[in-house]
C-alpha cells in the first residue's frame, strides 16, 4: 500500500474537519454535517476503489 494514498485520506479528513470548525462556529451545522457527508463519500469512494483492486488481485492469484 503506498504511504502517499494514507496522507491523501488524511488530508482530506484535516481539509473537512477544519471546514466543519469554521462553518460550526459561523452558525451554519447544516453546511457543516453537509461537508463531512462530503469527506465521508469521497474517502468511502477511495477504499471501495481499494477493495475493489484487493478482490481482482485475489481473483487472478487463484485463477478464478
């Protein structure tokens, strides 16, 4: 696994929870639980990319 996809994901989690901060503290909770929905699919959409990957590796190392 590289290390560069594990700084992506944190990145992306540092970027959300500090929008987050900044529009909770402005009053706007509905645009602030929006963008961590955001962050939430675009990191789902990553490790299900992954996982994906994960099974069609499996998939060809016992030739199914």
């Amino acid at each position: 696994m590289d290390v560069d996809l594990i700084f992506k994901i944190a990145g992306v989690g540092i970027v959300v929870g500090a929008i987050h901060m900044v529009l909770t503290k402005f009053g706007k909770e509905e645009y602030a639980y929006l963008t961590t929905l955001v962050g939430v699919v675009i990191v789902l959409g990553v490790v299900i990319n992954l996982v994906s990957k994960l099974f069609n590796n499996v998939k060809v190392l016992f030739r199914l």
